[in-house]
C-alpha cells in the first residue's frame, strides 16, 4: 500500500469519526430540547408555593419532562400520582424534615459543573450553601431538622463497583458548622479503634436525639453499617454488607441495600430490613435491583426509586417482607414526606 493510500484511508476514517461525533452531539441536543417539551401523557404539573411544614404531602425531584423538570415539586402523600405543584427550585438530590430542607444542586459551568448544597427553611428560602467536592449522591436531613447530611463522589461514580471515593458530610443547620468529611471520625471496628487509607463513608440516615446517626462504612472490600456519635465523633461498625442505611420512624429498623451474591455487578443489591435489637435481616419483596437510599414513608412502608422511562419512578414495599412491589409514582426521585 502507497503512502498515498494510507493517508486516504487515515482521512476517510478521520472523516466517519467526525460525522459520529457531530450526529451524537445532535441526537443530544434534540433531546435536551425535547425534555423542555411536556411529556406525553405524563402528570399534570402547575406552577405554586412549596412549604416544607405542609401535612400530609410528599415533595420529590419531578422528572417529567417539561418546564418543570428538575424542580422540587408536591403532591399529597395519599395520592403520590396525582396533579404536581413545582416550586421552581432545581435540585439532584433533596430531602427535608421538620421545615428544614437540603437541595443538592449543579453549577453548570463554561468548562465544567461544580455543586453545591443548599440548606432551605420551610418555605424554600436558602438560609446556607456549601461547596460539594464531587457529583451528588445521597442527601438526608435529621428528624428534627436540626442537622443535614449529604454524599458526593470525588472518584468514579457508581456504587456498582469498587474504584470509588466519596465524602460524606454532616453540617449544623442552626450554627453552620459543617464536618465536611466522616473520615475525620474516630473509627472503632471490631472492639479496636482501626485505620486505614481506603475508608470511605456514604448514605448518612439520623436518630432522633440531635447526636446518633447511621451510615455506610467501605473498607478493605467490605461495607459495614456503622452507628455514629455526633458528640465524640466516633463511629463503630455494628454489621456488614450494609449499604445507603435507613433508619425507621420509630428508630427500631434500618432499611437497606445488600450486595447478593449470583447478582450482575452492574445491578448486585436487594432490599433488606434490619432490625437494630435483634440484628436479624428481612429481605423485602422486591427482586429487583435497587441502587438507593430509601426513606421510610411510615413505620410499615418503604419507599424507592428505580429506572424510568424519565428518569426514575418511585415504589413502595412493604417493610417486613410481605406483600409486593407496586408502582406509586412516575417519573419522580428524591421524596421526602413533610408535615
């Protein structure tokens, strides 16, 4: 072959990775635009006030797609389907309790897109923000809404696997004194304090009392639920293959994702319940795989988001393994039951 050839070949090749290139950018752009299109047959979403001390209401991420997509949005608990209210605020992740909210948010930049979390009162007024060090994940505020937690990933970004770093955060809503990272903790494992330089912490879920919380703890190629003293700034594992924990209502159960073996890597996790006297495991009637951090939506029931045709799409269980799956809420993510 002629070096003549071979740069007729190298330009043509050149040429085809160039027509890919501009038809994939495109396809993106035409369905950015078509999110900005209402959906068909989706939910009906108008615009209103959100306030966080509302009874009875269930506020979430709206996926439909639409003017509205993205924004924190209401419906009344007893009818998660029903008429959307947006509020107009964007969030990634969101939860709240008690009045307090936490909106996780990006900042699309020129370059790239930094985050942030925004700490909210009752009726969605930032009251604080702090900088996120990677792409959110996980968010949760305490019952009493007196402290607000979330995760982000600094390296990799999926749980699935296992070359990823996060940060896992804890801030003071009433002073704004932030612990930006649980690393910073005292780590008790086993009866021993224990250290070591692949530690890393997600899915924060609070008690009650303003000083215990729960959360993941990866090391060495195992996950542990721990239990966390805000005031000695310990946290001591209690079992394993715990992931993104849960904690009930009434501060009895722990709701989480478990690693089963025989599972895809790219989908390994079930549903399970915990209970924090017994230590004994309730897997939950729901086969597929779920990579979230549930909430509780009573002390009977719990709630999730899987993969939608928009997003995700929300479903409960029951949490003592009866029952089954059902689906409650389309297009959505995020929910936090207020009031």
């Amino acid at each position: 072959m002629t070096v003549r050839n071979r740069l007729l070949i190298l330009l043509a090749a050149v040429a085809a990775l160039a027509v890919v290139a501009t038809a994939s950018v495109l396809h993106a752009s035409a369905r950015a635009e078509r999110r900005n299109e209402t959906q068909p047959g989706g939910p009906r979403i108008t615009a209103g006030r959100i306030t966080l001390t509302a009874p009875g209401t269930m506020v979430f991420r709206n996926m439909a797609w639409g003017p509205h997509r993205d924004e924190l949005t209401t419906v009344p608990a007893s009818t998660p389907a029903g008429p959307r209210t947006a509020s107009g605020l964007k969030c990634l992740r969101f939860h709240a309790a008690s009045g307090t909210g936490v909106c996780l948010q990006a900042v699309h930049g020129t370059v790239t897109d930094t985050y942030r979390a925004l700490i909210l009162d009752a009726h969605l007024k930032e009251t604080a923000r702090y900088d996120v060090p990677g792409i959110p994940s996980r968010a949760r505020v305490s019952p009493t809404g007196h402290f607000a937690a979330w995760t982000a990933f600094v390296g990799g970004d999926s749980y699935a696997g296992t070359n990823f770093s996060t940060r896992a955060a804890i801030v003071d809503t009433r002073t704004g004194k932030l612990i930006p990272t649980l690393e910073s903790f005292r780590i008790v494992k086993g009866g021993h304090v224990y250290h070591a330089a692949d530690v890393n912490f997600w899915g924060v879920t609070f008690a009650a009392d303003d000083r215990t919380f729960y959360a993941t703890l990866a090391t060495k190629g195992s996950t542990y639920l721990v239990k966390g003293d805000l005031r000695s700034r310990t946290v001591t594992t209690l079992h394993t293959d715990v992931e993104c924990p849960s904690l009930s209502p009434d501060g009895t159960r722990i709701a989480y994702k478990k690693r089963v073996k025989g599972l895809p890597k790219d989908a390994p996790w079930h549903l399970y319940v915990l209970d924090l006297r017994t230590m004994r495991e309730t897997p939950l009637a729901e086969s597929r795989s779920v990579d979230d951090q549930a909430v509780w939506r009573d002390d009977r029931t719990i709630v999730y988001a899987l993969p939608g045709d928009y997003g995700a799409d929300l479903y409960s269980v029951p949490a003592d393994g009866t029952g089954r799956a059902r689906l409650i809420s389309g297009a959505a993510v995020s929910p936090a039951y207020v009031g």
